[in-house]
C-alpha cells in the first residue's frame, strides 16, 4: 500500500513588499489567477511561465478556489495599490508622455478587439 503524503507545501511566499510570489520565481499570485480566471488552463500558464512547475501552478488554483474570499480581497487590496500607483506616476508625466500613453492604451484596445473578432 502507498504510503500518502499528510500535506502539500504551498508553492507561496510573500515578500518584503508585501506581494505573493510562486513558486520561489518572480511570477507573482496576481499575474496567474488572472491568466486563470480568463480561462487558461495550468497547462497553458505553464507554458506562458516556464520558470513555474505544472504542479505548482495546480496547487496554486486548488489553494485559490479554496480560499477565494480571501485571495479575492487580497487581489483587490493589489489592484487598488497599482491604480494609486499608477495615479501618482502619471500625475508626474509630460503631456508627450500622456499622448504616447493613451496611443499605447488605444493599440492594446485595438488589439484585444481584434482578437476578440
């Protein structure tokens, strides 16, 4: 008889910014629940961050669907300190940089239509 494992380590650490990183990689919690709530499967996030093992990124979405509520406030503490952020940068920005920033935003507009069509 196979001897079972009592727990699996969780492939998640936090750094000193405060943002959840996999797998001992740069890949952050973020990055691959997004990719999986569009619908990835592990298999083809696996292929986008070849640095993060299949296993890993399995163990990852089996620890989010099992703790969503809380991961899903953590995400939106996340986004709501990129927008800040982001908010404080382009304050400080040119009026050329805002001009090729909302070009940038209206191509990766464009393209995400495209792909959609």
């Amino acid at each position: 008889m196979m001897n079972l494992p009592e727990t699996v380590a969780l492939p998640l650490k936090m750094d000193s910014e405060g943002a959840i990183r996999v797998s001992d990689t740069r890949v952050t919690l973020d990055v691959l629940i997004a990719c999986y709530l569009q619908g990835d499967t592990p298999e083809e996030i696996a292929e986008g961050f070849p640095t993060v093992p299949l296993t890993d990124i399995y163990a990852v979405i089996a620890y989010y669907l099992a703790h969503q509520v809380e991961l899903d406030a953590y995400l939106s503490r996340r986004d709501a300190e990129a927008d800040r952020r982001r908010r404080e940068v382009e304050a400080r920005d040119s009026a050329t940089q805002r001009a090729q920033r909302e070009r940038l935003r209206a191509l990766v507009e464009q393209r995400r239509k495209d792909r959609e069509a």
